[in-house]
C-alpha cells in the first residue's frame, strides 16, 4: 500500500498570507508487514531517482564535544541514511539546518534510556512561529542493538524514518539564509557510527 500525509503549518497566519500558500503533501510511503508482525513504514523506491550528489562516511566515533564530523557538508534539500551502533545508554544525533554559530538548528535527537527519537524544534527558527513543541515518538534499538535513521529535508520540511517502523514529520523555518550546516553530536555517552550516506535532492519538476 502507498500512503500520503499531509503535513501541516507551523507558522503565524501572516506569514502563510505573506507566503500565498499553506500545508505540504509528506513524502509517498510504502506500508507492509515485517517478518515479525509489526507494520513497516518507509518511503518509496522511487524516491531514489532524484538523488545527486553524494558523501560517504563509516567507522566514527560520537562522542560529547565531537563537531565537524561531516565535514563541510550543507543544504536544506538532502536525503540521509545512518546507522548507528551500541547506542543503548547514549543521547546523540543529527543536527540539521545549522547556521555557523548554531544560533539556528533543528536537532534529531535519540534518547536510549528512553527508548525515544525526538525532533527538538527550539531553536529551529529565530522568528515567532506557532507549533515550536517537541516532536516524540517511542523507538527501540532493532534485534542487533542498532538505529538506523532514514531521513529527507526539503526546505521546511524534515521527515524521519527509523527502524522501518517510526516516522515523524516535522515543519522548520530557519530565518537565516545561512543555517545549511549537518553534523553529527552526543550528549551522554558515546556512540559508533557505523555508517552513513548524504545526497544532494533534486527537485520532482
């Protein structure tokens, strides 16, 4: 089964005037059953047609303190996919969006001890919008103790699948024209980055 969501605004109802436009249709997902009965979520196959440029990175360590673990990488049109090891007791995750002095950034945080991926949206943007909570789902390591994440950012919009289970949907509205910057950080404890792919997105038209 294919499947559509639609992704609602979070900005003030002068903006959406401003802007001429409201609301987004999400990404086309794909929707089956894992071996184990449970439902599996993930987006479609053809999705990969408008993948670019490309990165490639594997074996890092993140660790509190850790920066500029992706090296230069930029955009707000990318396609990521990361798996994580030994990620148990460890806070970490992805930052998206992030202006050089990381007064603007989205973070995609996994929380292990409670088993929880979050996108934390406050500092996101430095402008007044009105959904600026934190977005939270439930999500267990998989059956080899690992978190693989699947995610896609087009401009003001961050989708996230993990596990091929958990997906969250998210509307982001940095001010800066500079807050492109991804890099990878931990909070407690460290993690192993087993690997992770980055590609530049075209546009569908």
């Amino acid at each position: 089964m294919v499947m559509w969501g639609w992704l609602k605004e979070g900005r003030q109802q002068t903006a959406l005037l401003e802007a001429g436009w409201a609301g987004a249709m999400s990404l086309p997902m794909t929707l089956s059953w894992l071996p184990e009965g449970a439902l599996r979520i993930a987006p479609v196959e053809e999705l990969k047609a408008l993948r670019r440029k490309h990165w490639h990175f594997e074996d890092r360590v993140v660790a509190p303190g850790s920066t500029g673990l992706l090296g230069d990488i930029q955009g707000d049109c990318l396609e990521i996919e990361a798996v994580f090891e030994r990620a148990a007791e460890a806070e970490f995750g992805i930052k998206l969006r992030c202006s050089p002095d990381g007064e603007e950034q989205t973070r995609l945080v996994y929380h292990g001890p409670q088993e929880r991926l979050i996108v934390e949206l406050n500092e996101s943007s430095l402008s007044t919008v009105v959904d600026r909570d934190i977005h939270k789902a439930p999500l267990s390591l998989d059956g080899h103790g690992r978190l693989r994440l699947h995610l896609f950012l087009d401009r003001s919009v961050l989708e996230v699948f993990a596990n091929e289970h958990t997906c969250l949907a998210s509307r982001i509205y940095p001010t800066r024209p500079d807050s492109l910057g991804v890099d990878l950080f931990a909070r407690r404890g460290q993690v192993r980055l087993k690997s992770l792919e980055v590609w530049e997105i075209g546009s569908i038209w």
